[in-house]
C-alpha cells in the first residue's frame, strides 16, 4: 500500500511538472518575439492610403519615393522610378495592381511582388517605338486597367513613361492624341524629343481585334541585348555625340535622324542596365559602380543638353563622359 501510495505520488508530481512545462513553453512562445520573412511583413503591413494625382491636375506631383506623378486617365500614372522600399510603399498605398517599365534597366519585381503588384517591362528607347510596341502598350494596359490602378514608368518619368502613357491612352480611344501630348507637357517631356512626341501624335484608336491578336504573356523582365553588343552600342552612341558636337550640338546634316538629347540619355539607359547586368556583377568588383558613375555623367550631360547649354558647357560635359568611360574600359575590360 505504502509503494502504491508512493507511485500515485510521484506519478501526480510528474504530471504537474509536464502541466507547468508546456505552460511555461506557451507562455514563452506567445512572449518570444517573431520574425516572419521580409516578404510576407512587407505584404501583411498596413500603408494608410494615398491619394494619386487627379486627371487635371496642372503640375506633376512628388510623392514619399516617386517623382513626377501624372494622371493620364482614371488610375493611370506615369512617373520616375521607384527606387526605394518606400516608392513600392506609396504605390501600394495609391492601390496600384500592375508596374509597367519602359526604362531599359532591370526592374525591382521582388519589391512589386512581395506588395501584391505585377511588374511588366517594355522597354522603349528615346527616339520614339515600333508599331508592335505601340501594340503591346496598349495592350498591357487595357489588361492591367481591369485589374486595377496602373503606374508606368521610365527613370526620371518626364519623356519616355509620358509617351508611352500618351500613346496606349490614345491607342485605347481613352484621350485625344493632343489631350496625350497636353498631358506629356505636364510630364515635362523635353521638346527634343521629337521621336516621342511623334509616336504620339501618329497614335490611332486600335479595334478591338486588332488588340486581342496582340500577345498577351508580357515580361516581368525583358530579356537584355547581349553584353558585346551593349559595349558595341555604347561606342556607336559615344561616335554620335561626337558627330552631334562637331555639328554645334545640333544633329549632323549627314545624320539628321539623331537627337542630341536621345543619343545621352540612350547612353545613360544604357549604362545604367549594364551596372545591372548579371554579367557585370561576376566582374571585379567595383565594375558596377565605375558603370554608374558614368550613367550619371552622361544623365548631366543629356540634363545640359535639355536646359540649353551652351556648346562650351555641353564640349566639356562631354568631355567628362568619354575621360569616365576610358578610364572605366582601361581599368576592367583592357
């Protein structure tokens, strides 16, 4: 009786110690602090909402990590490019659904995604697009509206985001092809680009047939021009700002097609999507950089061009972008 009882107690102080185990493991569980990934904190966080620029508004509007925010149709903006966890933010907070690019550096889609928001990209270059893109803009938006708040956008999103707003609501019969050019000067869209303002104003309402036919499986990420052929396009560009100084910053007469402004901020573009590059992150290191520092070099020179400089000013600038991209060829690539 007495090992019974002996039994009956060791067996009830075992059953209260597991009792006050597993409490104390709740208690301490519910106390630990948690630590979710990033990407499901970014999702599940509450961002108090933010009103987007109206259809009429006079001026573009600076939002936390957007700049140059234009309405061109009801939940439809162009602007800069968001380059920070608070410009993916804001946009989740104006309720934006799909991030259209047409800046030829690589998107931030894990940022879009991680807020609920697809990314399409479709790049276009500053002397204006193709008819198929003009298409395949039109198309992606039309799609995109139904799903929800649209925002394209290019770098600074003044000329080429603006152009391609202009032309898909144009090509969706949503605004005049003049209301679209009205809404790229509140962009701020430079007069030299006169590619841009011309795609534009060519733009026609598109049929509805015509626009189902158009593939609909856009990218994420478009695939990138081979690393040769963007070195091989870096050195065409920096031949024609040579040609465009040598005619006083104005295009040659045996090359009427070139732009001056285009020609740098194609160069800029183009540089800043090689920093990007998966090619170049296996480089040395410091590769990247020595890229964009000579992005920013050739942004100051496209920037003078379009505040009209004058020919010393913009001869030295370019001056500035050929010594930064040889002493970058000299250093890694030689």
């Amino acid at each position: 009786m007495h090992t019974r009882r002996v039994t009956l107690a060791a067996l009830s102080g075992l059953a209260l110690s597991l009792v006050l185990i597993a409490c104390t493991t709740r208690t301490q569980r519910a106390d630990s602090p948690q630590t979710p990934d990033a990407t499901s904190s970014v999702a599940s966080s509450a961002i108090a909402p933010i009103a987007p620029p109206s259809l009429t508004a006079p001026a573009p509007v600076t939002l936390p990590g957007l700049h140059n925010v234009v309405a061109y149709y009801d939940h439809y903006y162009s602007g800069g490019v968001p380059e920070s966890p608070a410009a993916f933010d804001t946009l989740k907070a104006m309720g934006i659904k799909t991030v259209i690019s047409v800046d030829g550096a690589v998107p931030d889609v894990a940022s879009a995604q991680a807020r609920g928001m697809r990314y399409i990209h479709l790049p276009i270059g500053y002397n204006g697009f193709d008819d198929e893109r003009r298409l395949e803009l039109a198309r992606a938006t039309r799609d995109a509206l139904e799903k929800g708040p649209v925002y394209i956008h290019c770098h600074h999103g003044k000329h080429r985001s603006a152009a391609a707003a202009g032309s898909a609501v144009t090509a969706l019969g949503y605004m005049s092809a003049a209301d679209a050019i009205a809404r790229m000067k509140v962009s701020g869209t430079a007069p030299n680009y006169t590619g841009l303002y011309a795609c534009v104003a060519s733009t026609t309402v598109i049929d509805v047939a015509t626009l189902n036919a158009v593939h609909a499986d856009f990218p994420s990420i478009s695939k990138p021009a081979d690393f040769v052929q963007a070195m091989i396009d870096l050195d065409e560009m920096l031949d024609h700002l040579t040609q465009i100084k040598n005619a006083k910053w104005k295009a040659p007469s045996d090359h009427p097609d070139l732009v001056p402004a285009a020609e740098a901020g194609r160069l800029a573009d183009t540089l800043r999507f090689l920093a990007e590059s998966s090619r170049v992150k296996r480089e040395p290191h410091g590769f990247g950089q020595a890229l964009l520092d000579d992005a920013v070099e050739a942004q100051q020179l496209e920037d003078a061009i379009i505040a009209n400089a004058d020919a010393s000013s913009l001869d030295a600038q370019l001056k500035l972008v050929a010594a930064s991209c040889k002493d970058c060829h000299v250093k890694y690539r030689d």
